[in-house]
C-alpha cells in the first residue's frame, strides 16, 4: 500500500473537521519539500549511525525502498 491509498483509507474514518485537521499535519510534514528530507536524513545519521545510505534512503524516502522496507523503524 502506497502512503497515499493509507492517507485515504484513515480520512475514510474522520470526520470533516478531522479530515481537515489531518491535511494540515499532513502539509505541515511536506517531505516533497528537499530541505525537509535533508534534515530528515542528518536526524537519522545522527540517530542511527550504523544506518547504511541506502537505509537512510529508504526511512527517507520509503515508498523508493522494498516492500519489506518495515524493519527500519
């Protein structure tokens, strides 16, 4: 399931007022935006050290990663 069917699936459950307040947590964690996912990406060099580029590729960016992509969190 790709994050935008789960976004879907949990507004189908909210209320307006809810659906409304989840799109704006949703644009407050606009990870379309690069400075967001740079700084992503030092939190979790700094979290995970041991984390390899393509680990962090994957927590960044997980709908780039494997399907199995769960066993990083």
């Amino acid at each position: 399931m790709k994050l935008n069917e789960l976004h879907l699936k949990l507004l189908e459950g909210m209320t307006p007022a809810e659906q409304a307040s989840f799109r704006e947590g949703l644009k407050a964690l606009n990870m379309a935006d690069p400075a967001d996912r740079i700084a992503l990406r030092e939190s979790v060099k700094r979290l995970r050290p041991d984390f390899s580029e393509a680990q962090i590729d994957i927590f960044v960016n997980p709908e780039a990663g494997p399907k199995n992509a769960a066993w990083i969190i």
